[in-house]
C-alpha cells in the first residue's frame, strides 16, 4: 500500500519500469496445480492485479516463459513452478513479473515502481526487523512462511472495505472490471507460454 500511494502521488514521477518478485515457501499439491487452471491463474494474477494499479495502465501484451524447475509433477500435470513474464502497458511503461512455486526461506514477495522522478520499492513483509550483527556477519528474521500469518493484514483491510461499502451504500474500491482484468493477463500469458510468442490483450478479449 505504501508504495502505491508514493506511486500515486506522484513522488516517482511518470512510471517507467515495474518489477515484482512473489515466490511461495512451497509448491502446491498436483492435485491443485490439476484444477487451478496454472501458475498464472491461480498464483501471478495477484501480481497482474498489482501492477495494473502501480502502472496506472492497463497491459496491451504480455510476454511468458517458464520451467518446471521445482516439483517434476507439477509439469506432469502440464504446469510450470518457475515462471517469467514481460508486460507492455498502453502508457508505454514496461513490467517484468518472476514467480517461484518454492522460495525455502518462506514468502519472498518484492516489488519496484521506477520513475522518471525516483523509484519506490517494497521489500518482504517479516515478523519482526530486529537483525544480529557479529564478527561472523548479520542475521535478521526469516519470511513468514504461513499464508495466514503473511495476509491477515491485507485479509482484514478487504473485509473493512467491503463492509465500509455496504454499510455507506457507496461502490466497493474493487470493481468487477479489476476481476476480469487480470483473468484476461492470465490467459494471455497462458497463450504466450505455449506458442512462444508475445500475446496482445485484444487477442484475448476477441
């Protein structure tokens, strides 16, 4: 949230480049990976969500590849677990999104806005900031490595906002179009996965 507000209050300037890191602690079951529809539906939409609202645009092409480097089933079921995908923007900035199915030191979630005024950056959320300084080096605090630990926060915001919507009869901050927008990212990287080419939006929206 804080570097969304930077963002949209100009502190970055005009936006040239977004980087987002989001790594899981471990892999899904295969079951799962069978019925998720895969790693860009059910794991790099939540990224295609935030670079939309980061990027103040909204994706023309999208641009993927990606690698069975974690879990031998996962490919099996016609998956990836390693993935990497460019985004073009219709404001001419450009994204580039990097998703891990298994980070061993828990939740790496990082992302960068650079602007032609500066660049604003997130680094993982951990349960504390204290860091060991020694002779032998620092040590500070590992990721979260549960769901419901790393998300309560964002958990608890939505459920206030939802209700701050319905008690006030006022639209919800998220619209039905902010759904199907990142859906429509995630099929576009699908087709891209599989043909070995960029995909443009309206491709898929035809």
């Amino acid at each position: 949230r804080a570097v969304y507000d930077m963002v949209r209050g100009g502190k970055v300037g005009k936006v040239n480049i977004i980087k987002i890191s989001s790594r899981d602690p471990e892999p899904p079951p295969v079951s799962y990976v069978k019925v998720s529809g895969g790693i860009f539906y059910d794991m790099m939409i939540h990224d295609f969500d935030m670079a939309r609202f980061l990027a103040g645009s909204e994706v023309t092409e999208v641009n993927a590849v990606g690698s069975v480097l974690v879990d031998p089933g996962i490919g099996e079921a016609g998956d990836v677990d390693t993935a990497l995908v460019t985004l073009k923007f219709a404001n001419g900035a450009i994204g580039v999104i990097d998703n891990s199915r298994k980070a061993v030191y828990g939740y790496d979630q990082r992302v960068e806005v650079f602007g032609s005024e500066g660049c604003a950056e997130d680094q993982n959320d951990t349960p504390n900031t204290a860091v060991l300084s020694t002779a032998d080096g620092a040590v500070h605090g590992v990721a979260y490595k549960v769901m419901w630990d790393r998300y309560t926060g964002a958990f608890v915001s939505e459920m206030q906002a939802f209700a701050d919507a319905v008690i006030n009869d006022k639209e919800t901050p998220v619209t039905g179009e902010d759904g199907l927008y990142p859906v429509l990212m995630a099929a576009a990287a699908t087709k891209s996965l599989h043909e070995g080419r960029p995909v443009k939006i309206s491709e898929i929206e035809a």
